[in-house]
C-alpha cells in the first residue's frame, strides 16, 4: 500500500501550505478528506482494497480540530513525517493516529472521539480544545 497521511478538518491555507511542503520531500502522500467523507471507515480512505465503502454522506459537525492519520508508514518513515511536521511550524498537532486492523473500521468522528478521551485521560489539565 501506498504511504498516505490522512488529513482530517484541515487547517487555513497558509498552515496547510506548511504541511504539504514539510511532507514534499518524503513523498508521502496528503490525502485531504472531505467531511462528507467522514462517514466511511478510515481503511476505506486509506485505500485499502479489502474494506467496502459505506452508503450516504456524512452530515454531523465538523471536527473540532486538525487530524492526522498515518496509514501503511514504517516506524522509520511515521519518525520522519512527525519531524517534518513539528519542524513545519504549522502545528501543534495533538490529533494523530496510526491506521491499525482495528481503527481500519472506524469513522473519523470515532477515532477523533478515541483520541480525544486518551489525551483527556492522559493529560487532563491540557486538552487544547477543552473550555
């Protein structure tokens, strides 16, 4: 399978334009996904040929913030995308994940939900987008 960063609620253009020259030189690939999109498992997005897309559009909220999912990376190659986009200037960044059998079936509003309890659970004075 192809490198591929999924790239979830993304950031205004210059922020973007950041991330897409920060990933130029690794020639991975930014797949922006659209919210209508939301509703099809994340393997669907990544492209992975045994995952049957869903029916329907997705018509719930926007995402509350920027995500990142790192699809078919190596350990060595995933280390060199999160450089290049701590180096980029464009983040922080707290919403990534890694494409997994089990999050392959997921939505993207589940996943960021998954992501956000682990930080809330971790850190739980430091949540960004908490009020």
């Amino acid at each position: 399978m192809k490198e591929t960063i999924l790239l979830f609620n993304a950031p205004e253009r210059e922020k973007l334009l950041k991330i897409e020259m920060a990933l130029f030189p690794l020639h991975i690939r930014l797949k922006k996904v659209l919210p209508k999109d939301y509703s099809q498992p994340l393997g669907v997005l990544a492209g992975m040929k045994d995952m049957e897309p869903v029916p329907g559009e997705y018509s719930g909220p926007e995402l509350p913030g920027t995500m990142f999912v790192f699809c078919f990376l190596s350990e060595n190659r995933l280390n060199q995308a999160l450089a290049a986009l701590r180096k980029c200037g464009a983040g922080p960044f707290p919403y990534k994940a890694i494409l997994t059998p089990t999050n392959s079936a997921w939505t993207a509003p589940d996943c960021f939900a998954e992501i956000r309890r682990e930080h809330e659970a971790l850190y739980p004075d430091q949540t960004p987008d908490r009020k």
